[in-house]
C-alpha cells in the first residue's frame, strides 16, 4: 500500500532538452535512454535515500526499481528528483508492467502516431491509462 501512495505522490519531470522537433535525434536513437540514464552509484545512493524516506528496510531493496516517472525514453528527466520515485517490480503496478507501456509509448511517438507531449502525458497522469 505504502508503494502506491508514492507512486501516485509524484510528479515527474521533463528533459527539456528533448523537444517534438528533435526527437529524431534524441529518444529515437537507439541506446539514447542509456546514453542519459545517471550513474549507478548516484541510482544507488538516491535509492537508498527514497527506501529510507518510504520506511522500507534495506533487505527488501531488490523488490523495488528506482522508476523514472516519465521515462527517459520519452523525455523524461533523468536525474530531476520530482521525475525520480520507488516502484515495486512485481504485481498488476510493477515496473515488469510499467516497461511494457513505456515501450509501446515510445514507439507510438517515434512512429508519429503519438505527439511527445502526449506520450508524457501519459506518465504525468496515471500510466495504467496508457495502456
């Protein structure tokens, strides 16, 4: 319960160097996502930090994913701390779901059939939507 209450806090935050006009050059270019995901140890530590605030024990780490609420791959920001919150891998609201939509999205914007803003769009809000 407590990772839903998180996840629905958040608020996400956009990359604004990623722009309708360059996407093309940004997150349609394969491997962009990882070219702008943070370091592991700034993952790991900012991790540690959103486990701690949430009062989840460090034994339970590898249960939860550190999610970017609206995903590199459509512009979100990699390192804005609002973009940044816990999610549960398993279950009907994992991240093992989540990835899923993100992919579709993704491509729908780079196949022009999705604008960018309302790919994004469709994190701000609740991504069960996107579906």
């Amino acid at each position: 319960m407590l990772t839903g209450i998180l996840l629905i806090a958040a608020v996400g935050a956009f990359d604004p160097h990623v722009t309708q006009e360059n996407i093309h050059t940004t997150i349609c270019v394969p491997g962009y996502a990882a070219s702008v995901r943070p370091s592991r140890q700034w993952s790991a530590a900012f991790k540690t930090r959103l486990l701690k605030q949430a009062g989840i024990p460090q034994s339970e780490r590898s249960k939860y994913e550190m999610d970017h609420i609206i995903p590199l791959e459509v512009g979100g920001c990699p390192t804005c701390r609002e973009n940044v919150t816990l999610q549960p891998w398993d279950g009907p609201d994992g991240a093992k779901v989540k990835d899923k939509v993100e992919n579709h999205v993704h491509h729908l914007v780079c196949s022009g059939k999705m604008t960018l803003e309302k790919g994004q769009a469709c994190f701000v809000g609740d991504w069960r939507m996107c579906r």
